[in-house]
C-alpha cells in the first residue's frame, strides 16, 4: 500500500504583537466579503504565518530529514523585523466570477527575509 504524500511548506510564526492587527485586518475583509456575497474559509489569526517556501506532495518518508536539515539551517537565524506591505488575493474561477482565495499579506523584501 502506498503512502500518501503530504503537502507541505517551510514558514515561521509571526509575532504575538502582530496577531491583534491581522485579526482586526481578517474581520473587516470578512465582512466585506460576506457583503459582497464571497464565502471564504478563514484562517485564526494565531494560525496565520510566514511561508518561505512550498515544498509540496511529499513522501511521508522524507519528512524527518528535510525537518532535520531545517533544524541545521535554523540554529543560525536571529530574531529579525519583518514590514508588512498590503493586502492580496490569488484569484480562482472562470469568467466573470472570481473568488479570491487564499488572502495573504504581502512582506516588504529585507536581508533577514532574503537569507530565509
């Protein structure tokens, strides 16, 4: 029996001082999403992260490995600031109609975010 493959990505948590705004953020979009007849799934705001870098399907049996060359790789990273700039969607759907989805916030480019 084959595996299933899992799909995963490399990202970091934010900083519990930023969860307070992106949850006032998602609020609003939400409502005006809900107002404009848009269903979207929403992500708590303590569940909202950095994505570095998406891995994709992966086989289960290299998991402990790419988390274990992660680890090496982490030991080295300090604390560093991020600068959120804007809101953006990535579009789905044919025609006229789009939902957008998923919502994500756009990082100003930095030497920290560049080294990750």
């Amino acid at each position: 029996m084959t595996e299933t493959k899992k799909r995963l990505f490399v990202g970091i948590g934010l900083s519990e001082f930023l969860l307070p705004s992106i949850g006032e953020l998602t609020e609003k979009l939400r409502i005006k999403y809900q107002h404009a007849g848009i269903r979207m799934a929403w992500v708590k705001p303590e569940n909202v992260h950095l994505t570095l870098k998406f891995l994709g399907p992966t086989p289960p049996d290299q998991i402990a490995s790419i988390c274990e060359e992660l680890k090496k790789v982490v030991v080295s990273v300090s604390c560093f600031n991020l600068m959120l700039k804007g809101v953006e969607t990535f579009e789905v759907g044919r025609g006229r109609i789009r939902t957008p989805y998923p919502l994500w916030l756009g990082v100003s480019q930095t030497p920290s975010v560049t080294v990750l």
